[in-house]
C-alpha cells in the first residue's frame, strides 16, 4: 500500500459517564500518517483477556447492559454502582480504546529502515487499542510471526504466554522448585502445563470441575486437583507433598483458596519437618495473586505458621525487572514456539459489532474457562481510505 495512503476505522471505545453509566460503543476514527520509525497494522485478531474486560466494562453491572444504537454502530449501557463510581474517579468522561494485544498485517510504514522492513508482513503486537481496524504503532513493538502462521495463531502472543514464562522465571528466582496454580483449565493454564512438562517443573493444577481436571490429565498434568470435591484439601496436600511446590499462583484472588493453598503448604512441610516448632515450618510459602476472577474479599484462616507471604503479580513490572534484552528473549521464544506450547484455543470469532450484542457479552463477560472469545476488528468491515 502506498504511503500515502492514510485509512480510517471503527475501533471500539468504553467510557463512564458521571452519572454512574457505563457506555461502549463504536467510533471512527483516523489513522495517522506513519512516522518514520513506525507501522501501520490492519488488526485482524485480538483476544478478549481478563484484563481487557477490566478497562471494557469498568466494574459496571453487566446483568443492568441494555442495548441501543443500530446494527451498525451498536451502544451497550450498564450501570455502576456507587462504590464503584469511587473508584473509577480517575477515569470520567475519557472514551478509553480497549484490547491489549493482537496480530495483523502491516500495510503500511514510515521511511526508517526497520519499518519498512516489515511492510507486507505478519505481526503480533502488543500496546494497547487493539480493538481497532487499524493500528499505528512503533515497529520495535511488533513481533514478526513465523511463515505460515496466521494473525489468530499469533494474536496471544503477549499476555499469556508471557505471564507463563514469568511465572516460572519468578519461581526459580526466588528459590523454589516448583508450583501451583488456579484456575489450571484455562488457556493460559493449559500453556503453563505445557511448559512444565517440557522443562521437568513441578506443576500442581487446581481447577474447579471434573471435565477440565480430565482434559488436563489427558494433557499429561501429573497433578491435578478438584478444588469443589469433598476431598480436596487432602488431594492437594498429597500433591504439594509429591512435588514440593512452596509457591503458588492465583487467578482468582477473592474466596478462601489462597489461605487453603498456603495451608495446604503448611501441612505438607511440616510432614518432613524433623522438629517441632510452635511457630509452624520454617519454609517460606508464597502464593501471588495476579487474577481476579471472584471480586469478594481474600479470606485467610492463619493455619499455616509464620514463614509465608502473599501478594500481587502482574507482567509487566517483571519484564521490567528481567530488562529488555531477557524480555525480547522470552518474546522470541514464543513467537518460535506459537503453535505449540503457547497455542491458543477461542470459542468463538467476533466482529466489532458483534462484540457489543448482549447476548455475546453474556458468554465472554463470564470469563469462563473454554470459552475465550477473538476479535476480528475487520470481519465483515470494509477498509474506508
């Protein structure tokens, strides 16, 4: 495509009003004129994450969405409630763009040799306003696909895959051996059970259904725990005293699960323990909260002595703290490894459009595990220049 061209595009935008509604809705916006380190990229797959919904729905109250607008520019509002409106201060009036991640085409790019290098090819990239027919972006933050893959293939390329390698990279910097984590069935689980198998790592997986405690276990997962069966304290235990995991991983942040692992934690270290001590193990138990799938509070009952910690985990303050030469590593890696142990699975492709009917929302805003739903922010869109 010719440089001068500059195209227009629908991209879709979440915005809290003051009077305590939320409003998505659709708008069109122009792509600007390339710089000359920069890339135009036709967007034609993004993933809906748990951390899209966060800045897509801002804690409204989804079961409240009404629809309006018409098929083509369609207008989703659902109400916020007033402690929610409170924490949501920072953000009023700001039409916000949202989508984290996703993969496209370059069709267009600046006059530095990087970027144009690129024109022509596919790319997964990560930076924001992705659910966009068109996004300018530095060509340092694209990630070239490899031949053959398609941008759905490559448009998890980021957050998941990612978060997985920093989970296990937090786990041998701190000094353990080997780990748990919730919520196992997802796909991000799945990409974790993997990688553990491949690289000889502990993994003990805690999900909340039978049917996904199978799909693991025909996976290869050595350990997998069902944490809604009457047996699932002693199951877990069983498993942290086989695998020796003294961290753990929670993506669902509210509840009891946290205090039950770090229990768990407690009792299996104290059956190697070779004294007794009235203030609990010695070992240090971490778990590390990085999701938050139940919004209730963090319950804790302190049955697992003094040596222990629990905070939060997110992505980016540890590509951060790895740097950016160990972080092009990592996303190299998964560029590599795209259509195996960091393949993604969706239940369903979605347009702009069909992102905001309500019955869709119903399905993707469950955050349910196995039904993860792609964007296609140019299916059934025509390109307006």
């Amino acid at each position: 495509m010719a440089d001068a061209i500059t195209p227009t595009g629908l991209q879709l935008r979440s915005t809290i009003k003051r009077d305590g509604i939320l409003e998505l809705s659709l708008v069109r916006v122009e792509t600007p004129e390339p710089e000359a380190g920069e890339v135009i990229v036709r967007v034609e797959a993004s993933p809906i994450n748990p951390s899209d919904l966060g800045l897509l729905f801002g804690g409204a109250d989804m079961t409240t969405a009404k629809a309006s607008g018409t098929p083509e520019a369609p207008v989703v509002t659902a109400n916020i409630s007033a402690p929610v409106m409170a924490a949501m201060a920072g953000r009023l009036g700001q039409s916000l763009p949202a989508g984290n991640e996703g993969a496209g085409t370059v069709i267009q790019a600046g006059a530095s040799p990087a970027a144009q290098a690129l024109n022509g090819k596919a790319v997964a990239i990560l930076g924001g306003a992705m659910y966009s027919q068109y996004r300018c972006i530095p060509a340092e933050q694209c990630l070239v696909l490899p031949p053959g893959t398609t941008p759905a293939e490559g448009a998890s390329c980021f957050v998941n895959p990612l978060t997985v390698l920093g989970m296990v990279g937090t786990m041998r910097a701190e000094g353990h051996t080997a780990l748990v984590h919730t919520a196992a069935a997802s796909n991000l689980g799945q990409m974790l059970n993997k990688l553990c198998i491949a690289e000889n790592v502990g993994l003990v997986n805690i999900v909340r259904k039978e049917e996904q405690a199978d799909l693991l276990r025909r996976a290869g997962a050595t350990y997998v725990c069902n944490s809604s069966s009457p047996a699932f304290m002693e199951d877990l235990t069983e498993a942290l005293v086989a695998s020796g995991a003294t961290l753990a991983f929670d993506a669902t942040g509210g509840g009891r699960l946290a205090g039950q692992i770090l229990s768990a934690m407690e009792i299996a270290a104290n059956r190697t323990a070779k004294e007794y001590s009235r203030y609990g193990s010695t070992t240090h138990k971490q778990v590390y909260i990085y999701g938050g799938l139940d919004r209730g509070p963090t319950e804790f009952n302190r049955a697992f002595g003094m040596a222990w910690g629990i905070g939060g985990w997110l992505l980016t303050p540890f590509l951060q703290k790895v740097g950016p030469e160990a972080a092009q590593k990592l996303r190299e890696r998964v560029a590599a490894e795209i259509k195996t142990t960091f393949a993604s699975t969706y239940t369903k492709e979605v347009s702009l459009s069909e992102a905001l009917q309500l019955q869709e929302i119903a399905v993707y805003g469950k955050q349910a595990t196995g039904e993860k739903y792609l964007i296609n922010p140019n299916k059934g869109l025509a390109a307006v220049v």
